[in-house]
C-alpha cells in the first residue's frame, strides 16, 4: 500500500457492468494510486481498450454485450496486455474458458482489496531481474533474450505475452528442476501460498501450442509425473 | 465343500422355484400314486381271490355230492364203508390231477386218503376244527406243502363233510392252487409299479417344463429390472404368451416408463437447482464484493471516526468475514446437494501438502497454546482435487485446534499400495462415540454454549465428508471424552478406485493399550 508505483500511474481498465462495483473498483484503485477508467458494456470493452491503452485490464466474466472470455478474446488477438478476471463463479468451467482465452489470472468474488490490489501488482511487476547473470538461455531448441524479452527459435521470433515469459523463463533459468505447480504459482503468479493450480496447468498448455513442435509431445515443457514441470533438455536449433 | 453346498437340498429349495415346484408335485404324486396303486391291488387281489374261491367252492361241492351220492348207494354188504372212501378218494384225486386242478384228502378215523405227497400241515387248524363242527362247505386260504420235493404253493382249502352210513362224518378238503392268480397279481402288481414311475417320471418332467415355461417371463422380467437397475431406463419387455405373462411384462414397461419420466423430471429439477446456486452465487457475490471493499474503505479510516462508528466499522467488516465464509459454505454445500461438485485431479504429494497446511497453520496452534507435530512418511502420492484435500486438512486441523485444549496435536500422513491416509489428532475434550456419529452433521455443535476461537460456520465437516466422498474416500471421526479425538480421510491412490481400507487405524494407535485394558 505505501509503495507508490512509478509514475504516471499504471492505467487499469476496469470491466464489469455492475456499476456499483466499478465504482468502488475506481475509488479502491485510485487510493491505491491507479488510473482507472471503468466499462460497462463487454461489446464496448475493446473500442475502450484500443483508446486507453491500459496496463492491465480488470475483467468480469458475465458480461451484457460480449462474455467476458471473447472480450478476454480480442484483447489477446492484439496484445499481450496482463489481463485479470474478476468472476464470481471460482470452480466452474468459466475459469479455465477465461485462462484458456488467455486470462493471466483470476480473483474470485468476493475479494478482499489487499488481494486484489496485490494481484495487480503482481502482474505489473516484472519478474525479470536485469541483472540475471547470463542474458541468453536456451530452452530446447529455443534462445530466450532475457534483457530483450525475446524468444526465438532459429530466426524467427515467438511472440508471447509478459506471463507466458516469465513462465518460460522460470523454467529455463534452473533447466534440470522440476518444478511442482506450487513452486511455478509462487515464482510467475506470486501467490504466497499454493492456489489453484489450473493456473498453471492452463497456462503451461498456451505456452506449449506456441512454443512446441508438436504440443502433444512437448519437448521444450515436459510433464514430470507426480511432481510438475521441466525444461526440455538444451538443443542446438 | 463348495461342490456339496451348491447340491444341498434345502439350499436348493430355498433357491430355486423350479425345484420346489417339481418337489411339490412330486410328493403329491407319490402319495397319490401309492393310495391308488395300494387301491387298485387290493380291489384286483381281493377279485382275482373271490373269483377263485367261487370257482374251488363250485368244484368241491360238485365234486363231494358226487361222491357222497356213489357213497350213499354203497351196497355196504359188498363193500366196506372205509374201502368205498378210499376209492372215491383216490378217484377225486386222480380227477383232480387232471389239469393240476386240486388236491384231495379225505380224513378217516385211522388214516389220510388222497393225493399223495400231501404234508397234512398243508390244511390250518382252524378249518380242521370248524368241519367237525358243522355241516357246509369252508373255505379259507393256505400255504400247500409237500413231503416230497416239490416247492411250497398259495393255496386254498375248501372243507366240507362226507357222510357215510352209520359212522361219523368223513372230512374232506380240497386244497386248490392259487398259484396262477399269484402269478396274475404279481403281474397286475409290476404294472401298477412300472404305470407309477413312468407317471411320476413325466410328471417331474412336464411340471418342470412348465415351471421354466411360467419362469421364462419371471426371469425375463428380472434381467429387465437389472437392466432399469442399471439404468438403461430404455429397455423394455417384449408383451407375448399368456394374460397374465402379458400383463407382467406392460407393468414392467409401465414402471420402467414411469421411472424414466421420474428420473427426467429428478435430472431437470436438478439442473434448476444447479443453475439457481450458480446464479445465486454470482448475484450474492458481487454485491457482497461491493460492500467488503466499501467496509474495508471505512476500516481503513476508522482511527478518523468517533468511537462509536469506529467500533460499527469493526464489526462491519468482521461479520462480513463470517458472512462470507458462510455464504461460501453454503453454496459448496448446495453444490454438492445438486450433485454438481466436479473434481480436477492432479497427481498430488499428500505429505507435502500436510507440510504446507500443517505449517500454515502453526501460527493458530501457537496462539492457541497447542504443539503441533506432522509425522509422515514419504510416497504418499494419490490422485486427488488438491484444493478439496486441502480443505478437508485445514477444516480438521482448524477443528482439532479449538477442541484440543492446549494439549499436542499430531497430523499422521501413511499410504499404501492402494490407498493414503491422513489423520488428525488432538489431545483435546474428545467426545462420546455418538457425539462422534453426529459431527459431520450439517451446523451440528458439540456444545452449544462453548465459545468459538476459529470461528467455524458449522458446515465445514460436513462439506469435508462430502468432499471425501467425491473422491471415493472416507472421512472418519472417532473420540472419547477425555482421551480426545482422530479424525482420519483415507483416500484411493488412483481415482475412481474402490477402497478396501485405510493405512492408518480409526482408533488412535496410541490409545489401543488403554482401550483394550477398559474392555
């Protein structure tokens, strides 16, 4: 709460048609140092987020207009922008339709402030640390730019959003690990404490149908049995 | 063993209808048979012997008249009396010989005349008393025996007086063989037997046919309610034979249709209940989201408020903290009732898990004075919804923390082949084994006037059974007052897997010595 973020404010936009909420939404966010601008409507969530250009999009996941997972949709097809879900309906199939749209993360209502204005902040953050020792790794067949926030496989480059990164490079940093879901929460989603693990499960299935070969048989991301996730062993491309 | 249970009869009969119809009918037969059969030997015995004795009777009189005739218009000054008997007597038996048809001895004062070979024990006593009694003609039956070598014969005796002139009455008895008509019985008697087994022999057969014919739609009719039973409500009898097969099988067909609609109506009303818990969530929660913030905006400035909407904004928030938690509840058990709890397996490190909660929850342990210990072994790797597992844990560690009395709490985490186990120990009141039975009992109190530290809403063991359950696992509680409590989940390994047992026991392992020295 005391930190102030860098400024000019981080802009918020926030989407949700229960217009009491919003508006508690916007006093919350402004205390807390936000810009945040609010949407009512899902069929105008994306004229409004082309015009603001905001840094991280609060979303509702029942929308009048457009659901929420298209709006979560769109906002994808043009930019990797972190996008937070607010949905009411924590254990249903909406959450992972909404992860799988790529949704970054989700808080379920009712939320307290703290954990909603911490996953915000989390998903500013960046969790990349200049001053990581090797500035390119290899993941597979893969060369991560670290500082250039770059992916690439031969020449050309793989365009992936801030979290699918940050997941990537998590992975690649320690490349013989396995990490469990929990530990992967806690280093790319910051949660202190294990939470759902769908998160990752959803997350690590998006980065693989961008960054596999064949996503049926990764071998950049492996499932280790029991346990979660590897780093494929370092290939030359 | 197994082969002489699966033929032993009183089994057999409890079991099988067409056994104990056939065994019925069977013992009826039989009696009936036998009355008949005893009926009819006896009707054609007692004929074939009437038929006989009138025939011997009509022989011996006309026989005896001949002779007491010749006898009487004896010239005695030529003949002896005694000489005379004895021709006639020999002349009956010769004529008797004739045919084999009857054997004759006359009985004079000194001696026996007639056929010879004849043993005189062939004629009773008694017809040897009634002939010097009375005149007539007796008869009654006998045995025939031989002095020489020829092979005893049924027979009968006819009796009957001669008279001769000036002297005493001769007996004379003729014996006749009935050898032929014991001959004829016994045949009439092999028929009657032969005529028995095969009529029983087709009546078991017939009475069995019959009963598999009447079992054919009864068995039918079994295998299409094990079919509804397993829910192809679809499935229906065929309507043939008889009125009443008929009619079993369309009230087959009725009942199934009319569970179908049941079930159809059950399922529709469920997916209304599930759409309205899914509504009611997500109308009750955003508001709810709305003044949460609200009241943590006001809790946030309270030190700027006068005492009293300092203190209201307190509570506010407070309460809003169990309203939530109890509409949370409420929904998950909702949930549950509309059979609309979905599990999202993962592979899952239940002693690391009982590490994070138990660690998690250290802190409420220490505030609450208690020493709080996890003894697990490792592999205790099963396939489960880490997030209800976890709830389950929190929900009994939470539990066993306001119960415990700041005394130790131990988390047991063991796994075997087929399953994992995960108990949770305190040292704490405890509780009466029915107290024990009524825990998971939706906002059940084990005392109503005790004070709540943790604050639980009264549902939580009762959405941690359900949860158990979901995974095809058992929740178990078990307490004594002044010994405390486990509470024990025990899941399969593999999902979907049936369990046989639990790695660890109900009872407190460390308790056994104490409770064995009590019995």
């Amino acid at each position: 709460m005391s930190e102030v973020p860098r400024s000019p404010a981080p802009r918020i936009l926030v989407v949700d048609d229960d217009e009491a909420l919003a508006e508690m939404l916007h006093i919350v966010l402004g205390s807390e140092g936000f810009d945040a601008r609010l949407c009512h409507d899902g069929a105008a969530a994306l004229d409004a987020f082309r015009e603001y250009r905001p840094d991280l999009v609060l979303l509702d996941l029942m929308l009048p207009g457009r659901d929420g997972v298209d709006v979560c949709r769109d906002i994808r097809a043009e930019s990797g922008v972190p996008v937070v879900m607010l949905t009411a309906k924590s254990d249903t199939i909406d959450v992972v339709d909404g992860l799988a749209a790529g949704a970054d993360d989700y808080v379920p209502k009712p939320f307290k402030t703290q954990e909603l204005i911490a996953r915000i902040k989390t998903r500013l953050r960046r969790h990349v640390t200049p001053d990581a020792d090797v500035d390119n790794l290899r993941i597979g067949d893969l060369v991560i730019r670290v500082n250039e926030h770059t992916v690439r496989r031969g020449d050309s480059e793989i365009t992936l959003t801030p979290l699918e990164f940050d997941l990537l490079l998590a992975l690649a940093r320690r490349p013989r690990q396995a990490f469990t879901r929990e530990v992967l929460l806690e280093e790319v989603w910051g949660y202190r404490h294990a939470s759902d693990t769908r998160l990752v499960n959803v997350h690590v299935q998006r980065l693989r149908s961008k960054i596999e070969k064949d996503p049926e048989r990764p071998e950049i991301i492996v499932t280790v049995r029991g346990v979660g996730y590897r780093a494929g062993e370092p290939k030359s491309a | 063993m197994k082969g002489l249970s699966r033929i032993d009869p009183f089994r057999l009969w409890q079991r099988s209808l067409p056994f104990r119809v056939v065994l019925t009918t069977l013992s009826a037969a039989i009696v009936i048979l036998v009355a008949t059969g005893w009926f009819l030997m006896d009707q054609s015995s007692r004929g074939i012997i009437a038929g006989k004795t009138q025939a011997s009777v009509a022989e011996a009189s006309a026989v005896v008249a001949n002779m007491q005739a010749t006898l009487s218009a004896t010239d005695l000054r030529t003949t002896s009396v005694s000489e005379q008997i004895s021709r006639l007597a020999r002349e009956a038996a010769s004529r008797g010989q004739v045919g084999n048809q009857y054997f004759v001895v006359v009985e004079t004062p000194i001696s026996q005349i007639g056929t010879a070979g004849l043993a005189a024990e062939s004629i009773p006593d008694n017809i040897r008393a009634l002939v010097g009694k009375d005149d007539g003609l007796w008869s009654t039956p006998t045995m025939i025996r031989f002095t020489d070598q020829r092979a005893d014969e049924p027979g009968l005796v006819v009796a009957t007086t001669l008279d001769a002139p000036g002297q005493a009455p001769y007996p004379v008895f003729f014996l006749f063989s009935t050898n032929q008509e014991q001959e004829t019985l016994a045949v009439v008697q092999q028929a009657t037997l032969a005529t028995g087994v095969f009529l029983l022999a087709g009546l078991t057969a017939t009475v069995y046919l019959i009963a598999l014919q009447v079992l054919r739609p009864v068995r039918a009719a079994r295998l299409a309610a094990e079919n509804l039973a397993a829910g192809h409500l679809e499935d229906r009898m065929a309507v043939v034979g008889t009125e009443d097969l008929s009619g079993l099988a369309r009230s087959m067909n009725h009942m199934a249709e009319e569970l179908d609609k049941k079930i159809t109506q059950l399922q529709n009303l469920s997916l209304v209940q599930q759409r309205f818990v899914s509504d009611v969530s997500h109308e009750l929660r955003t508001p709810l989201t709305t003044i949460r913030m609200a009241a943590e905006v006001l809790h946030a400035h309270r030190s700027s408020f006068d005492a009293a909407s300092s203190r209201s904004s307190e509570l506010l928030s407070a309460e809003l903290d169990r309203f939530e938690d109890l509409l949370t509840e409420l929904l998950e058990i909702s949930r549950f009732d509309a059979g609309a709890a979905e599990l999202s397996i993962d592979d899952v490190d239940l002693t690391a898990l009982a590490r994070d909660e138990v660690s998690a929850l250290q802190r409420l342990a220490e505030d609450a004075g208690i020493v709080m210990t996890l003894d697990a072994t490792d592999d205790c790797v099963a396939e489960v919804d880490v997030r209800r597992i976890r709830r389950i844990l929190r929900n009994l560690i939470t539990n066993a923390i306001e119960h415990g009395e700041r005394r130790p709490i131990t988390v047991y985490v063991r796994g075997d082949d087929e399953a994992v186990a995960i108990a949770v120990r305190d040292h704490g009141v405890g509780m009466t084994a029915a107290e024990s039975g009524l825990v998971f009992d939706r906002f059940w109190r084990a005392d109503p006037s005790r004070g709540r530290r943790v604050g639980g809403t009264g549902l939580g063991l009762s959405i941690s059974l359900e949860d158990a359950r979901l995974h095809g696992g058992w929740l178990n509680a078990w307490g004594r007052p002044g010994l405390g409590a486990q509470f024990r989940l025990t899941v399969p390994r593999r999902a979907g897997e049936q369990l046989r047992g639990s790695p660890w026991p109900v009872i407190p392992p460390d308790l056994k010595e104490f409770i064995g020295v009590r019995r």
